[in-house]
C-alpha cells in the first residue's frame, strides 16, 4: 500500500490502530489449522526492519497497511523463511529444528507475521512483486514508519522549547531564513510565525515534505515557506533571490556527528548566507569522560584461551584487539555506572568560523578515584544562540536523544591522579581511541 498517496489523498479513510489489529487477528486466526501449517512460505518482497529503542524490532511490508513489533528473537525466525532458492518452508518443517516446548510461542508469532503480510505463501509472491503503479513504495518513501521516528522528536519539549526560544531571538521582522532537515516543518513554522518573510525549508525526503506543506496550508504560512527537496549540498545558491539572514539546522545525532552538521552547516554558511547571518547553532562543544561500566569480559583473556586452546600464538592479532574500542549509543545511567574521570572538552566547534570539519586531538583524561576503566562517554552541548544551550548530558533533562560509549575490550586498573591518553578522531565517523 502506498501511504503517502492513501495519508494525501483520503486522510480521513486510514484505518485506526485499533482496526488494524483487529484485521491482523482475524487474519492469524484464519491461518490458526493444521492445513495452513503445511502450505509453504517465503519472507514477503519489500520487508522493512527498523531497530526501536529498548531492544524492539518493528517489521512492515511496505504494501501493507500493518506494521507490527516484536524483540530482536524475531530475526530468527524470519531468517529461516528467507531462502529465495529453496521456494519456501512449511511451518511443520520449519518447527522441526525448535525444541517443543518453543511450538507454541513461535506459531503465535508466526500467525501474526503471516496476518501482516510478512510471511506470505509462496504462491502469492508475485502479488507482491507487482504493482499497477508506475513505481512501488520503498521503505525510503515509507511515510507511516518514518513518522514515528518525527514523532519522538516532536515530544521532545526540551529540545523544541530551546529551539524556539533561540528562533525568536534571532528573527527579525522581513529576514530571510533556512532550516535545513525541516522533517515535519516545526522549525521552519516558529521562523514563520516569529516574522521571517521567507523560509527556505530543505528536506530530502519528499514525502515528509508534501506532508510538511500540508500543514504549513493548515497552519496558514504557506505563503512563507519555499520547499526545496534535496540534498542542501547539491542545491545551486542561484535558485535564491535572497541570502539567508537566519540558518536553522536539527541535524544532530546521539553519535553527535553521524548526520554531519559540521560539513552541512559549513556548506550552508558558506553558499547560502549572508556574511553576518545568524547560525543556529552557532557553537558545538563536545564532552567526554571515563567510566566503570562494571563489565566482567576481558578479551585479552579470551585469546589466551583461544592460543592454549590451539597451541597457537596470536600476539599480532592479540595486540590490534586490545586497542580496539568498540562504539555503541545507549542511554548513560548514572545511578548505576561510576563515574572515573574528569568530564574534559574534547572539542569545541565554532560553526561561524570553522575551517575544517574532520580532527585529530591528542587529550588526556584524569582519574579521580581508584578503580576500574572500561568505557568512555561522549555527549555534546549545542550552543543555539548566545543565551540558549541544547545538551544531551546524561545529567541534563532527558532529551530524544541518548548517548554515545565507546567500549574498551578489558578492563583497566586505574589510580586517583593518573593521566589516561586518548585520541579523539573525526574522519567522517567520530570515535576515540586509546593511546597505550
């Protein structure tokens, strides 16, 4: 099912969540037989997997209208059914490989994948793979997912209050603004609504941005807002009659740089707008500290095992590991995790004057306790106007945002005063390394 079509065309015709479900059950209970257990099925064409917070796994066909969630064991299942040279698998067939007491759990799942158009017969696998419309969705234009993602940011009422606060600062009446990432439009709409006479809101997916204008004709500043559909990067600055007074950007990640605000603000500052334009933000500080995560693993050991195991020596291989730092996002719990160094900047990005996007800063960390260092966190402090600041500090209100930790592969016996080296890095993925 196209749902940018079905949301633009017939709003009012989308089934609720409630008749979703319901259609959903009806359908698990059809299949609920031993008959159905024997027919074969294949992972349905155009599956879309998206990782949720908490461990959850949302899995839709693009041409359905459900999308249902379950944990990451789901995978698992799907896995086996996903063999596009053995046309497909019976559910009896497939039960066979789980252990007994498993058959019940996993026919409810297995009802459910089917209800949603997950799992399909095999039979019907060229109902999904055509499609009368000149092009079938994606899960790039898949609107009714992507929402959600929007929708966590809408609720964020710490980051939009910053945000709009920093906007009306900044707006004066009949300037020229931009908000680069617009999504939804919030932003674009609080530069509106604070007196811009134009706003240039660009967004590369198309179909948040037909929705974007939308609600820019129901909010009445259509008439202020100019669409530009793209990526900023590849977009002339001679399509604008005007350089921008205010540039507007939410492009910030848990990760900090993984949506490249460096290079898409330097971008933009420097084709777009007007020498003395106001950024937003207009300064990034980013912070990192040690802790004690309390991890019991040490792959040092592990090897050593492995070369006792096989009478082998890995001391190349044993020595690249141990400097390997793993990176992962997850949300800092400072009641649990031990705090075991100094909170040190690690770097500070001025976006009005910044020259070079990618770094490389040799740092110490400073313990300041005895103990046990396993892990570094990275959170940034965004700089929006000269009163208004944005962080995702573990000890700042909870944001949208969580945090990023880069994981030592053992454990490291530390002592009060003791300097610990470290490199933070920027090439395009921002990491920090240990120097030992």
């Amino acid at each position: 099912m196209d749902w940018l079509k079905k949301l633009m065309d017939n709003p009012d015709d989308i089934p609720s969540d409630e008749e979703l479900i319901k259609s959903i059950n009806e359908s698990a209970q059809n299949i609920d037989n031993e008959e159905a257990y024997n027919r074969s099925l294949t992972l349905s064409p155009h599956v879309y997997l998206k990782f949720e917070p908490g461990g959850k796994l949302m899995i839709q066909n693009v041409n359905s209208d459900a999308a249902v969630e379950f944990t990451k064991d789901a995978l698992l299942v799907l896995y086996d059914f996903f063999n596009p040279e053995s046309g497909g698998l019976t559910v009896n067939d497939f039960l066979k490989n789980w252990p007994p007491e498993s058959h019940n759990e996993l026919k409810r799942s297995i009802n459910l994948l089917t209800g949603s158009d997950i799992l399909i017969e095999t039979s019907r696998v060229e109902e999904f793979t055509t499609d009368d419309t000149p092009q079938a969705p994606t899960p790039e234009k898949n609107i009714h997912i992507n929402l959600i993602n929007h929708h966590y940011m809408l609720k964020d009422y710490v980051r939009l209050a910053a945000y709009r606060r920093a906007i009306e600062n900044k707006v004066k009446p009949g300037c020229i603004s931009m908000d680069l990432g617009t999504g939804t439009g919030i932003l674009a709409f609080f530069a509106a609504k604070a007196g811009s006479k134009k706003v240039y809101a660009i967004e590369k997916r198309s179909d948040i941005v037909e929705l974007s204008k939308e609600l820019a004709r129901e909010n009445g500043i259509e008439d202020k807002i100019e669409y530009l559909v793209g990526n900023s990067a590849k977009i002339s600055p001679d399509i604008f009659e005007e350089k921008v007074d205010v540039f507007v950007s939410e492009i910030l990640g848990s990760g900090i740089f993984e949506e490249n605000v460096i290079e898409f603000t330097m971008d933009a500052r420097d084709r777009f707008c007007k020498p003395d334009a106001a950024l937003i933000p207009c300064k990034l500080d980013v912070y990192a500290f040690g802790y004690d995560a309390g991890r019991a693993d040490d792959i040092g050991q592990e090897i050593s095992e492995v070369e006792r195991m096989y009478d082998l020596k890995l001391t190349k291989y044993k020595n690249h590991l141990l400097n390997f730092i793993s990176a992962r996002y997850e949300r800092y719990n400072p009641s649990i995790y031990r705090v075991m160094t100094h909170q040190l900047m690690t770097r500070s990005i001025d976006f009005k004057n910044v020259k070079k996007p990618m770094f490389r800063d040799n740092l110490e960390l400073e313990v300041i306790e005895d103990g046990n260092l396993n892990a570094f966190c990275a959170y940034f402090v965004a700089h929006l106007d000269e009163h208004t600041t944005l962080t995702n500090s573990p000890w700042a209100p909870s944001t949208h945002w969580i945090q990023k930790v880069f994981v030592m592969p053992q454990s490291l016996k530390v002592t009060k005063g003791q300097k610990i080296p470290v490199t933070s890095i920027y090439d395009g993925d921002y990491r920090v390394e240990l120097r030992v």
